[in-house]
C-alpha cells in the first residue's frame, strides 16, 4: 500500500482573472467570419423572416478578443478549478465527483452521435434510439417498474416529474381537489417536498424518531383521505436505510395514495434491492449520479423516472418503442400531461450511461454497491477518531450504507471552529469541498461525505489525514483554520449577506452594468 500524504505544499494557481467581458478590445478579431456567397443566400432565404421580431438581438454584445488571449484566459481559469481530475474530491462522490471513463466521453465525442439532431427523421437515428429503448429495458430490470421516461433533465426534474404524474393520476379519477397533500421526510431530498409544493400539493414533513429514522407513527396520524402521495429517500441522506419502508408504503396505500422512491441514493443497493418488491409506484434514477456519467446541473443531466404499467399512460411524450424491425418515437399517449422538456432528454448522457452498464453487467453493478458501503464504513471509522467530530444518531445500532452526516459541533464549541471554516481549509490541502447539508441545518455544523465504487484505500485515507490535521490546528492554532483559505484561487467573502440580496444580483453582464455602472 503506498504511504499517504496530505498535500501540505499544494498552492493552487492564482490569476486574478478578470471576466471576459473585461478583456475585451474594441476591433480586436480572433477570427473573421466570412460573409455567405450568393448562392447559399438564395436556397436559405429569408433566414431572419422565421425568428420574432422580440427574439431578434438588436446588437450582437460579444467579447473582442484575438485567439492566443481567448486560450490563455480559459486555461488560467481551468487551472483555478479543483475536481475529480484534478484532486480528491470524495465529499459528494456518487454525484458526479467519482471517476467516469474516458472511454465513455469519447463515445458521446465520435461525430457519428455528436453530429445528430433531435429534428432528424427517425430512420436517420435507430442507433441512439435504439440505446434509449435497451437502457429503458435496464432499467426496468434493475428497478422492477414496467415503463422509464428519459425526458427529465436531472433528478430534481424528474420528481417533478413524478409529482405531475401524481397530479395526473388523481385529475384523471376526480379527486383532485381531495387529493392535495404529499408527505415527505426531513431528511429526504429537499426536492421530495419543493417540486410537489410546486405542482400545487401541501406539503406534509415527517421527522425521525429517537434512533434517526422516518416516525412510522408520524406517517399513521398524517395519513387520511387527503394524501395524494408520499415522497421519500431511502436511504436518506443522514446514511440510514429505512428498514421499515414497506410497512410506509403499505399505510400510504391503505388510504389510496401513490408512493415515489427517490432513489437518488441508489449507489448504495444496485443489484440489492428493487423498488417494485418494496411496494412502490414510480421511482426514479438521477443517471449521471449513479450510472458514471458527469453532472452538470440540468445540463447535461439526466432523471429517469420509472413507474409501474398503471401510471405509464401520464408518461412525458414521446417514449421510445419498437416494432420488432424499427425504433419509433412514441407519441400516442393521449392521456399524458405532455412534454417537460424538449425532445427526448439529454442524449449524451443516455449513451455514457448505457455504455457504462454495458461494461459491467448485472455483477458489476452489485459490485459497485458493495464497495461504496464499504469504502464509506471504512472511512467512518477512521474519521469518527477524529477530536470534534461525531455522526448523527449514534449508538443506534443501525449500520450507514453509502454516505453519512457527520457533525463539527462538538469542534465548533471547544475552538470556534465550524463546519464552514474546516471546508475553508481543507481546500489549502488540495480538496475542493465538502458537502454540509441541506438547509436548514438539522444536524449543527453538518459535514456529509458520500465516498462511492470509485475510491481507494488511499484516497479515503489522505481525505482522514487532512481531517484530522484540520481538527489539530483547530485545537492549537485555530486562526490559521478561522482565516481560510490561505492557497487557494479564491478567497473567503465578506459579504455573504449580499447572496441573499435580490437587489444586489447581476445575472448577466449587461445586467451587471445596469446595477453597477450606470
């Protein structure tokens, strides 16, 4: 095994890189784009007659700058990124910060794919169509539903898309105006209750009991005839799987509501368990997090949302079907509550994804199960030695699977020394973040760390090192941890305030002139 170091030398690059914007020279050209010759002009036609008069720009307000200062600016910025290539980025590690083949990017790179486009006559596309039709397959096999939509563009999106299938569901028979109450969890994902509320549900939230798990008794007294659905994860993020999810779904249904599974979390049970024997109607898979590929915030992202054959008729249009000789995009479901986002969802992902599971197979994906519990087991016991930090709901018994949340609190009363500040430091040795929680924070001064298949034993213990190296200055010198960071490309803001001041944001360039320059 070779010997771990923390990076106690690492210095990130530093530019102070103004924006684009602000390197501009009037005139300057990068490159000049030739006018169309006459012949193009006559078989295009009136080009700018298809666009609204409101969508035309009335002045194209780019950047002048020539190519070699173009390069050189996004190089310097890359080279103040921190990351999965660059560092050790366990924190968040099934979300997108674990390793994801190369080999797989470059698939989605080959013109043949990168060149389509979602308008192409179906005849011209069988190949992608037909990985959207065997991924769904996949999927239905490891998640025991009958149909999966793609469209979703992230996971977030696609609960929302499964609230507007629970809306769809009790329009369809009626009950609409009864049905109007969603329960959630507290430690569930924050979406579990935002895209209900926003599909125009109540929002019922159940707390833990004593040992940090869903109140089953909670659930019985919120239950009535009122309940549209439960929305809930599981494992939830604290770490814990709910051994009672059944007995959840069973009392949600003895009253008629439907159950969603978000299973966001689902590196911890591929190959283990299945959404269908737990009771549920729908779930769904965020893609790139659990199925190696990169995340990038709706975009490219990717939620698969599955549900049994009862709901499929209120999927998103089209699904992808085929005939026995050819892939047809689907569109004949005339109770669907139409499409959540253009075409057919994010491509590239799709094909990553179905790559990836490819390569591994059935026992690959219970393999990688069985290493993100362990490698997260083995990191908890290391850090749990670390002065200052303990888990939430200890000496319950009751084993994490893939992630846990631990708590500073115990640091932050003995050195003044919180969550936030040891995040500040951690990135002076080299590790870009870690995740706290979601707000509000139930658990003080949170530090959830979701260590995935991708890991080594030596990376799980240079992320210990640096923990408890942070922990040590906390206790002997804490200004050096409170005044952080002192390595890094950016540095601590003064006036945190002002993220929460509408007023003071500025969410484009021009925007910031208006505000700031006038």
């Amino acid at each position: 095994m070779a010997v771990v170091r923390i990076k106690k030398d690492f210095h990130e690059a530093r530019w102070c890189e103004p924006i684009i914007y602000e390197l501009s020279t009037p005139g300057m050209r990068g490159i000049l784009v030739p006018m169309p010759d006459d012949e193009i002009k006559r078989a295009a036609g009136d080009v700018m007659s298809d666009i609204p008069a409101g969508m035309r720009r009335k002045e194209l307000n780019l950047p002048e700058m020539d190519q070699k200062h173009v390069l050189q600016h996004y190089v310097r910025l890359s080279q103040e990124t921190l990351g999965a290539n660059l560092t050790n980025d366990i924190s968040e590690g099934t979300c997108t910060m674990k390793y994801n083949p190369r080999v797989n990017e470059d698939l989605a790179a080959n013109p043949n794919f990168a060149e389509l486009h979602p308008c192409q006559d179906e005849d011209t596309v069988q190949g992608i169509l037909e990985i959207y039709y065997k991924f769904e397959q996949m999927l239905k096999e490891i998640s025991g539903m009958d149909r999966v939509t793609f469209q979703p563009g992230g996971g977030n999106h696609a609960v929302y898309t499964a609230a507007s299938i629970v809306r769809a569901y009790w329009e369809a028979r009626g009950e609409l105006d009864k049905r109007d109450e969603i329960i959630t969890t507290i430690y569930s994902h924050p979406c579990d209750a935002a895209t209900p509320a926003t599909a125009g549900f109540k929002v019922i939230t159940l707390y833990p009991d004593k040992d940090g798990f869903p109140d089953i008794e909670a659930l019985k007294a919120a239950v009535s005839e009122r309940t549209a659905a439960i929305f809930m994860t599981n494992p939830e993020d604290i770490g814990l799987y709910n051994p009672r999810v059944d007995e959840f779904v069973k009392i949600v249904h003895s009253v008629g509501g439907l159950c969603f599974y978000d299973q966001a979390n689902a590196n911890a049970f591929l190959g283990v368990a299945r959404a269908r024997e737990a009771g549920f109607d729908m779930c769904h898979f965020n893609v790139h997090k659990t199925f190696g590929t990169p995340h990038g915030s709706s975009g490219p992202a990717n939620g698969a949302l599955c549900v049994k054959e009862e709901l499929a008729k209120f999927l998103p249009v089209p699904t992808v079907g085929f005939d026995g000789k050819k892939y047809y995009l689907d569109y004949n479901h005339p109770e669907s509550f139409g499409m959540v986002r253009d075409f057919w969802g994010t491509a590239g992902v799709i094909l990553k994804a179905y790559a990836w599971t490819m390569n591994l197979g059935a026992d690959g994906l219970r393999e990688c199960a069985d290493i993100s519990v362990l490698n997260n087991n083995y990191l908890e016991k290391k850090l749990l030695t670390i002065p200052g930090l303990s888990e939430c709901y200890q000496g319950n018994g009751h084993r994490r699977l893939e992630q846990v949340r631990y708590s500073w609190e115990k640091l932050k009363e003995d050195t003044g020394v919180g969550t936030t500040e040891v995040n500040y430091r951690a990135v002076d040795y080299g590790i870009p973040h870690y995740w706290f929680s979601h707000h509000p924070w139930e658990i003080p001064e949170p530090m959830t760390l979701e260590p995935c298949e991708s890991y080594s034993v030596d990376d799980l213990d240079e992320y210990y090192e640096v923990l408890k190296q942070i922990s040590k200055e906390a206790y002997e010198t804490p200004e050096v941890v409170m005044n952080a960071p002192h390595k890094a490309a950016g540095h601590k803001r003064n006036d945190e305030a002002a993220l929460d001041d509408p007023k003071k944001w500025a969410t484009t360039w021009k925007a910031y002139l208006r505000k700031h320059r006038k």
